[in-house]
C-alpha cells in the first residue's frame, strides 16, 4: 500500500479530482491513526493495570512499560503508518498505562 505515490495514478486529470482523491485520502489516513492510537490505548490498560502493583523501577515495572511497545510497532507498521504518527500513538499509549492504574487504584480504594 502506497499511499504517497498519487501524481502518477491521477496524472494529467483536473484538479477537482485530484482535491478530492487528496481529501479522501486525509480521512482515510486520520482514521487509521486514530484506529492505531485506541489500540495502543487498549493494549496498554491490563499493563498498567498490573504496573500499578508492582514496585517502582522494579524488572516487572519495567517489563509491564515496554512488553506493548513491540506490538504496537507491529500494528503501525501493519497498517502502513510511518514513523511521524509514533508521537500520537505513544500519547494513546501513555493513557492507556495511566488509565489502567487508575482502574487499579479505584478497584483497590
């Protein structure tokens, strides 16, 4: 999937189309964005879920931090997203972590 080789598919139409194959595109792309972020999110809870549990700088608090960190990557790249959207999804990410010691911290209280 190569979404940024789009002079030589629409090459020599008006620029009405050529607009509207762009606008099409952004949507297309800011959804897949979006759908990879609420990934990382959701992937993130059960971890900082249990990371809230564990001992500060400890091997398990650390592990539960950077075990998504692969997955996530893979999900990125399985949906053809490059390397300038990782500061969204590391922000979807970092919810996640936070929700779900929140979600812990309430259960527990």
């Amino acid at each position: 999937m190569d979404y940024f080789n789009i002079s030589l598919i629409y090459y020599g139409l008006t620029d009405g189309v050529l607009f509207c194959y762009i606008y099409i595109f952004m949507e297309h792309i800011l959804f897949l964005i979006l759908l990879v972020t609420i990934m990382a999110l959701i992937v993130n809870l059960p971890f900082g879920y249990m990371r809230s549990g564990a001992k500060k700088f400890s091997l398990k608090w650390l592990l539960y931090i950077h075990l998504p960190v692969p997955l996530i990557f893979i999900l990125r790249n399985f949906f053809g997203l490059g390397y300038r959207v990782i500061p969204i999804v590391i922000a979807g990410a970092v919810i996640g972590q936070y929700t779900g010691g929140l979600i812990r911290e309430l259960r527990i209280s």
